[in-house]
C-alpha cells in the first residue's frame, strides 16, 4: 500500500538528518522551500513537520523556524545492573504487636486493620480547601463540571 505524500517527505527529511545532512541543531529547510521541493502544499509539508515533531527529531523554533533535534537511531545506554546482592536483614515483629490479645475465633486472620485510619486533623489543610470550594462555589460557568483539557488546567 502506498504511503500518504507528508509521510513519504517526513522519511526523507528524517534520512537527511539520519545522514547529517541536517545535523543536531541546525535550521531546517522552511516550509515554503520543502513545498516547492517536493511539489506540495503547505498543509501536506506542516503535516510532515508535525509527524517528525512528534517522533521527537526537530522542533519549532518561535521566528526561526524548524531545527533539527538528534537523530531517529540515537539510544541511550541503560545503566547496569549492580551485580552485588542486597544485604539480608533479619526483621523482628515490634513488642507493641506482641501484645495485641489474641482473636477468640481460631479460623479468624491474625492481621490489624488499617480499613479506618485517618490522617491526624492537624494535617489536613483544612483553609486551603475551603478556599477551594469557596472558588468552586462562586464559578457558574460549569468549568468545574467539565474535563480538564489535555494540557492541563491554566487556573
């Protein structure tokens, strides 16, 4: 199957900055000069922009352009592994669990249960969320009922 024209130019672009044509750092081509290159239109050379933007190659340049960022093979080394084997530590139960009274039902787990623990009040930000409800309160716009955007939220 033929690939679509901005993907085909993405490759190409991609084997000059593969073959240092275009090194790390240097200014690519404009978009009008890739158009009339490669005989297309302006969308199909920002789509092919776009596609080797987003493989992380080049990047935009605000008022200069396009500029080519590394190379598609570029790897980096994994650190080793430490080959030396962690230390083995003997782990004794504290005195405070040996004196929890066992169960009276013998088929019951030993076990304590955290399903009720809460956060000492002294550390819960108690102002900082009602500040937060108060604001939430007060927009009726229904941003708040709304999904964030994929960027984030600018509030």
């Amino acid at each position: 199957m033929k690939n679509f024209r901005y993907i085909d130019i993405a490759d190409k672009i991609e084997q000059l900055i593969n073959n240092n044509t275009h090194p790390a750092g240097e200014k690519l081509p404009s978009l009008r000069i890739i158009s009339h290159q490669y005989n297309v239109s302006i969308g199909t050379a920002i789509k092919a922009f776009s596609l080797l933007e987003d493989k992380g190659l080049i990047a935009a340049r605000e008022k200069s352009g396009f500029v080519a960022l590394r190379k598609s093979g570029f790897r980096t080394e994994l650190p080793e592994s430490p080959h030396n084997k962690p230390a083995v530590k003997d782990v004794r139960v504290s005195k405070i669990f040996s004196m929890i009274p066992p169960d009276d039902d013998v088929h019951a787990a030993k076990y304590i249960s955290f399903f009720n623990a809460t956060l000492d009040t002294t550390m819960t930000p108690f102002n900082a969320i009602r500040r937060s409800i108060q604001n939430a309160s007060r927009d009726l716009s229904g941003r708040h009922l709304q999904y964030e955007s994929s960027s984030g939220s600018t509030l």
